[in-house]
C-alpha cells in the first residue's frame, strides 16, 4: 500500500522545548506551496577533488555505479514565505514572495525496478558553517542495499552563505545560490518553505524531475542534531497544517512532540543525547499511535563511523579533519568516537518508518536508557550505560563505549571508546565459543526485536571493528606486520562480499582470517583477542543465513 501524494506546505522558526505545550489547536490555513523551478542535472566541470571545486560539495566517494547508483545535483528556485513558529504553536505566516535559489543533491537507483519507492530527504546539518550529511553517512550502506533513494536540501543559509559555505567553495557554481532575498532575510524564517517545496519538487515534479524516471511512494524526512531541531519545528508547526512529509525520523535530539501531530515520528537518540539532554532529548513522551522513541546504550551522537566516513571527505573539500579522526593529534579526554553501531538501529529505524508511513505496522517500542535521579545515566561496575536498545558492543564489550567525553570543541558529544587489553580480554572471555554464543544471542535478540536489519551481517562494523583490532596489535608489535596485512585483506574481502549478500563468501574469508590469526599470530594473548573477534563475526554470519 502507497501513501498519497501530497501537496506542501510550510512553516517554522525556533526551538523552545516546553513540555508543557502538547496540546494546542488545529493548525491555521497556510498559504499553498508553489512548484520550485527546478534546473539540472548540474554538470561537474572539473574531477573530484580538483582545487576549483566544479563538482557537488562533499560528492559521495562510495562507488554508486557498483551499487547501481548516481549522484546528481540539482537547484531549485522559486518564492518562499517566512513563518514563525516555535515549535510550540502552528505557524504564522510573516511575509511571502521571497525569491530563493538553492540546491539538492540526489542519490538513486538508476533502474526504477530497484528503487523501493521510499526517499529519505535529509535536511543538510550547518552546525559546522557548511552542509553536512550526517545521515547519509551513517546509513548510506543499507539504503544502498535495500533500494532508498536519498536527497540532501541546502535549506538554510550558513550552508550557502557562511565563510565556508557553498557560495564561497564554489563562486563559479553556486555564486548564485541564495536563502536571503538579496540580502533582506537575515534569518531562517525561509527554510521551512523551501524544505517544503523540495519535497515537493521531488514528489510531483512540475518539471524536470530530480529522481528521473523514479516515482516516489513515501518521503521520509530526517535530520541529526541541529537538523533534528528544526524537523521537530517543522513537523510541530508546519505538518500539522500541511501533509508535507509521510514521516519525520529525528536523529539525536527534538523535544516533545504536540498532540496536533498526525505525521509518524520516530526519535532515535544515543547515550549523550539524552545524558545532556540534548535539543530536548531527555524530554521523553510515552509511545502513541504516531510517536516511537529508541534509545541506544553507549552510542554517541558524534561517533566513530561518522569520523571516520564524513573525515574522508572533510579533508578532501574543506582541508581539515574532524576531531578524534585516525592519525591527526587527538584532543578530547577519552579516545573519541563510540563504537557502538548505532547506525544499524537507524537503518532499522527507517525500514519500519517507511512502512509505518505506507499504512504497516508501527515501529516496536523500545526500552529507555536507564537515569538516575539527577538526570545522569546508570552505569555498571564498567562504567557502561544500562538500559535502552543494547547492541553486542555494549553487553559483550571488547572495548568500553560511552556517550559521554570532556575536553575541548565538539569532544562532549563525540562519546568514547576506550580500548581494553589483550590480558584483560582474555580473563573476561576465557573460552571462544562461550563467547561467540554471547554475540550472536545478543544480535539475534536485536534481529528479533527489530532494532536492527535481519541481514544484520551486511554491515560494515562487523569487519572494520576486526581490522582496526589487527592493526593496533601490529602497530604495538604483537603481530607482524605481514600477519597483520594477511588477517586485514580477509576482512576487507568479507566485507566485500557480505555487502553483496554472498554469505558463503564471506564466511570463508573470515574462516581465513581467523586461521591466520589461530596459527601466525604468534603472542597467544593477541591470537586470542583476534581469533576470538573473527570467530564472533562467523557467528553473526550464521545467524544471518539461518534468518
């Protein structure tokens, strides 16, 4: 069953997270939204990378043509209305006529029989002073898998008028990208509209379509941290009076939702959105027929996967890293970045919001994380969170995750990730098997429930987690070099093959991979920690082919 098209309309500015104000009166009439002149493909006039920046700012470097992909860039322009709103009460409008031109970028299916009909249109975080894709980042491997078309919109002006913005990146081709009016609007009172009339744009096309021969079914709107904030605004004080979207997923803050709402929400925060509270997310609702809160335990809102994948691209187009990224001086307290995987629950998250969204089933409820009386989370003798969606990371540790880090800039939301060593490992997990055991009930609980994608061995953390165990051991001397090399190739080639769904394949590169580590890895505590780790990933393995 397919959700009906719907027509746009907009709204929102503010953030004010008063759980007092959820029950308020229907929305007020809102003016209707106008079809967006919409131009593109825009070509690239230089390679990726060239310092003259003719290509899309932070184009993907995932190999989109292997999955049976493009990348397109389009801009769209028209006249947008100022709303104010809070987030708290339906939006008012302030003026309208505002002439806007900006930019989206596509990613999609070339072949419509592979597209799923679902697009997640992501609004662009500027926390930075430029565009980035959090979302996109975390998930980009399973949308690509289960055939999502993905849409990232330039919807506010530090992302194309800051220092660092795209106007400044690229003069020669986005000098005329503008969310001011000419300089007249000073604030954000556009962005509603203009998100509005990109989703429009994308699902009635009034002329050049920016999905191509696609034909979306469901849009799934979806934000992380600041994008979050303003998705909670625009689906508070917009949505109610419009039907923009089919579904909101805020991803790591939002603070309560109105009883106005009718568009299905699902708020998935990580261990340092709701310790701090962040953007309200602490603020907790009880479920509903259109609200699902997860929760993951000792994930952090800024964290490995999005260092390491986003990290890539930053030094490419930007020239800096971002804090905590491998091999550039590290700032924060703790080593920065959780390794709890919750991006997997996210991938999950869209697959139930997509359908919940068409008419099928709501989302499984999920355990919150555990807090104390003064707000703080509950911690065992480890120091690990208790509570909420709990991946294998986190109840069968080899490294102790946490959302919570001090030091300087971004580190109090980057999480943590200490290291444990090899004697201590093996005192914790004395026999394999009993440890592989551990994994795989984990993960078969997390399958079960849904809080995770039944092909759950498909994801990339699986195999990277292996291989950056491996090349801190060569790097601290307990494998050679070579070894360490050999046992690294096997992962990689796994993971090669596990994002092809060739489970066999897989599980015989791993098989490789723990063979070499039983028998060349000559430090018996560190062939245990790395035979321990492949043999947990042939575990996953299984319980995927057995599902």
């Amino acid at each position: 069953m397919s959700v009906s098209r719907r027509r746009a309309v907009a709204a929102g500015t503010g953030l004010t997270l008063l759980a007092s104000a959820l029950s308020l009166p229907a929305a007020s009439a809102a003016p209707d939204t106008p079809d967006p002149a919409v131009t593109g493909p825009v070509p690239a006039t230089t390679a990726v990378g060239d310092p003259a920046h003719g290509y899309p700012f932070l184009a993907t470097d995932v190999d989109l043509a292997d999955h049976g992909y493009v990348e397109q860039e389009f801009f769209l322009s028209g006249e947008a209305t100022r709303y104010d709103a809070d987030g708290t009460s339906d939006a008012e409008v302030i003026s309208t006529g505002h002439e806007y031109r900006t930019r989206m970028v596509v990613r999609r299916p070339t072949d419509p029989g592979a597209f799923n009909g679902t697009v997640i249109t992501e609004w662009y975080n500027v926390s930075n002073q430029w565009d980035q894709e959090v979302d996109w980042f975390q998930t980009h491997e399973h949308l690509l898998r289960e055939g999502y078309a993905w849409v990232g919109v330039s919807a506010q002006r530090a992302g194309v008028h800051s220092g660092t913005g795209l106007r400044s990146w690229s003069p020669d081709r986005y000098g005329s990208l503008d969310l001011t009016d000419g300089g007249t609007v000073t604030d954000d009172t556009l962005s509603w509209d203009v998100f509005s009339q990109a989703v429009g744009a994308v699902r009635e096309p009034a002329g050049t379509a920016p999905l191509g021969p696609l034909e979306a079914e469901t849009v799934v709107a979806t934000g992380h941290s600041q994008s979050a904030g303003r998705l909670w605004s625009y689906v508070n004080s917009v949505d109610p009076g419009g039907d923009v979207v089919d579904a909101v997923v805020l991803h790591g803050g939002g603070g309560p939702l109105r009883d106005a709402v009718e568009t299905p929400v699902l708020k998935i925060n990580s261990e340092t959105d709701v310790a701090i509270d962040l953007l309200g997310a602490a603020q907790r609702q009880p479920d509903s027929d259109t609200l699902r809160t997860w929760e993951v335990a000792g994930a952090s809102h800024g964290d490995w996967k999005l260092i390491t994948d986003y990290g890539r691209l930053r030094i490419r187009d930007i020239g800096t890293a971002p804090g905590g990224y491998p091999g550039t001086p590290q700032t924060c307290d703790e080593p920065s970045g959780s390794r709890v995987p919750q991006h997997m629950v996210q991938g999950a998250a869209y697959d139930h919001v997509a359908d919940w969204a068409a008419g099928g089933d709501a989302p499984p409820s999920a355990p919150a994380i555990d807090l104390l009386a003064d707000g703080s989370v509950d911690r065992d003798d480890l120091g690990l969170g208790r509570g909420g969606i709990r991946l294998a990371a986190q109840e069968v540790p080899v490294r102790l995750n946490s959302g919570l880090n001090t030091g300087p800039g971004f580190c109090f939301i980057d999480g943590s990730s200490r290291p444990v060593d090899d004697a201590t490992l093996a005192a914790w997990y004395p026999d394999e098997e009993e440890y592989v055991d551990e994994v795989v009930a984990v993960t078969g609980a997390a399958v079960e429930a849904g809080y995770v994608p039944a092909d759950v061995a498909a994801d990339p953390s699986w195999y990277t987690d292996v291989a950056e165990l491996v090349q801190h051991r060569v790097e601290s001397g307990l494998v050679r070099e070579q070894v360490g090399a050999r046992i690294v190739d096997r992962m990689h080639r796994a993971l090669e093959a596990a994002d092809d769904g060739d489970w066999n394949a897989a599980d015989r590169w791993v098989r490789q991979a723990h063979t070499f580590a039983d028998r060349q890895v000559r430090d018996d505590l560190a062939s245990a920690s790395v035979a321990r780790s492949t043999a947990a990933v042939r575990g996953v393995l299984a319980l995927t082919v057995d599902d």
